[in-house]
C-alpha cells in the first residue's frame, strides 16, 4: 500500500518492514497518527508514553523523540534504535520494524444503528447495556467501539461478548457526576436508539498462539478481557488460560460467578484468580494489588501472550512485570482506560 507516490519537501516517506508498505506524511507528524491512520498494525494503549505498548524499531533515518515519557520497562534487546510510535515526531525519511507484523485481523469499520435491549446493574458500580445492531457486527474480541447516544453523549466502551454474537454487550462504570453513565441509568431504556462505530483498537486475541495465555483485568476492563477468554475457549489450538480479575474491593467484583462456571466446565484450559486491594471477607478472593498476585503465582512467562486491561496503573505494573518475566513485547496487547472529561 502506498499513499503516495511523489512527496514535497514537506512531506516524508515511512516504510514500513517487513510488508514493504510505504507511506507518505506531513514532515513534523506524530509517527502513531501516521501509522494508524494508513492502517499498520501498530499496537498502542496510554499514547502518553506511559506504556510501552506502541514500541518500535528504527532501522533507518531519524525522528525527532520526546524522550521525557515516562515508561520505564525492561530493557528490550534489539540492534537497533527502540522507539516509541506515540511520543515520535517524522523529520526524515525513514524505515520502522513493528514489533509484531504477524496475525495482523482488519475488519472495515462500520457505522450501525443499534437497539437498546436492556440496561441492568452488574454492581452499584456498573451497568450492563445490551445492544441489537441493525447488522452483524464483525470483530476480534478485545476490540471497542465508540457509543453515541446524541446530543453530544460519545464515549469508547469494549465489547464484552463473544465474537459473533447477535447481542453486543457493554459494560459502563458510574461515574458520579458522570453524562454518559447518569444518562444511561436514568433516561436509556429497551427501543431507545444508539449509534454505533466500530471495530477500534489493537488489543485483540491472537488466534494463532498455541501457548499459555495470561489475562488480566481491572474494574470494567473485565469487558474485554472476557470477550477473550470466552471467545479463546472456543479455539482448540489455544493453551492453558490464566485470568486474573482484581476489583478495590469484593463490591466491585462482578460476573464472578459466571466465570466460575466458566472454569468448572474447562478445568483443563481456565484458571481463574480473583483479588481485591481491601481485605475480603471471601476467602475464595485474595488479598492484593492483582499485579502483585500474579507476581506471587507465576515465575516465567516466556512463550505466553498476555491481555491486559483496565486502570492505566494497572496496565502498565502489568507490562512492566510482563516484561521482567520474560514476554516479548510483541506478545503484550494492553487496553488502559484512561477516564474521559464529564
């Protein structure tokens, strides 16, 4: 794919390795906005710098680097010049290796229409909304979607069900205060009318790994993360999966026990964890940081994939520890849900 063939002075050519693809930009552009708007299968999560997850190499060329970011994972080797797509600016031609140029799944975006079919409390904390789309929708589990309910009322949330299905299903954390969320408990209700783009994001199941497989998820980013499992599940060649789910407290916890029966039914291939910052009362439920349990439980996670999502610390103690236990960077799919503006 080329986007252009004949470049100004303005302009700069980005290759990209190993697909040959070429792409011309605007001198002075953010390298992941050229990447992904030209359809590279670029990872990324925090674009702040924070995570790690858009890292790249620079074969050859220059970027001007904002090297002020603050991820400080573990020292990656490579040969070559390690960057970051969200904190790099074009100045020059150049040519970029992405860390992982296989099993790349691109589904056209789409605009739908959906009907609501029912909004119902998870926990005091989150809602379930359940949607009809007026045609199948196409994705890899993992990925979100951008909700508009009018009047302004936009907001990212992650497929919670399985590929495939004719109901899609959202999960939404209340926020106090919050014009989405206040919205959709007090005035959306069955029949109501949602618009619907998707499928977004890079953070999806990787049907190819034949390996054991650790997901972890913080609060609502249990959306995704079972989207994943369930839909894994149903994929023979994949290992042994390991989820961790971790809440402040056993309150906000919620789908446990659909997950137990999850893992009751696929005692070879599901393991479920669950823990909470605040000393539980359940004793099924451990005590912790769900970083630090895993940490506790698991020594080496060379070979594995590892799904990440939830809140931005989290994520990111997550690839941090990923990346000390020995995962490639290109096996770590990360989704931080950074909190939108009332």
């Amino acid at each position: 794919m080329t986007a252009s063939t004949t470049p100004t002075p303005a302009t700069v050519r980005i290759t990209v390795v190993p697909s040959g693809t070429v792409i011309t930009a605007s001198k002075g552009a953010r390298l992941l906005d050229i990447l992904r708007d030209a359809g590279a299968p670029i990872s990324y999560s925090c674009e702040a710098g924070r995570c790690g997850t858009c890292r790249c190499d620079l074969l050859l060329g220059d970027v001007l680097e904002d090297k002020t970011y603050e991820f400080r994972g573990a020292a990656v080797p490579s040969a070559t010049r390690q960057i970051l797509a969200c904190r790099s600016q074009v100045v020059a031609d150049c040519t970029i290796s992405l860390v992982e140029p296989d099993e790349v799944v691109s589904h056209p975006a789409q605009i739908l229409r959906c009907r609501v079919e029912g909004v119902h409390e998870l926990n005091a904390s989150t809602l379930a909304l359940c949607l009809r789309p007026n045609r199948p929708l196409r994705f890899s589990a993992g990925q979100f979607a951008k909700l508009d309910f009018g009047s302004g009322l936009v907001r990212p949330y992650s497929m919670a069900n399985e590929e495939n299905a004719d109901t899609l299903e959202f999960h939404l954390r209340r926020v106090p205060g919050g014009r989405v969320t206040t919205f959709v408990a007090e005035q959306v209700r069955a029949g109501h009318i949602v618009k619907l783009v998707a499928p977004l994001g890079t953070s999806y199941l990787r049907r190819k790994h034949v390996g054991p497989v650790l997901c972890i998820a913080g609060g609502t980013g249990l959306a995704p993360i079972r989207s994943i499992v369930r839909t894994a599940l149903s994929v023979a060649s994949h290992g042994v999966i390991n989820l961790y789910v971790g809440a402040r407290d056993e309150r906000e916890l919620y789908a446990i026990e659909e997950l137990r029966v999850l893992e009751s039914q696929n005692p070879l291939r599901l393991r479920m964890v669950t823990a909470v910052d605040a000393p539980p009362r359940d004793r099924s439920v451990r005590h912790g940081l769900i970083t630090d349990v895993v940490a506790s439980d698991l020594t080496s996670l060379t070979g594995w994939k590892v799904y990440l999502a939830g809140p931005p610390p989290m994520v990111e103690a997550g690839i941090r520890l990923s990346l000390q236990l020995g995962v490639r960077a290109g096996d770590i799919h990360a989704d931080a849900f950074y909190p939108s503006e009332n």
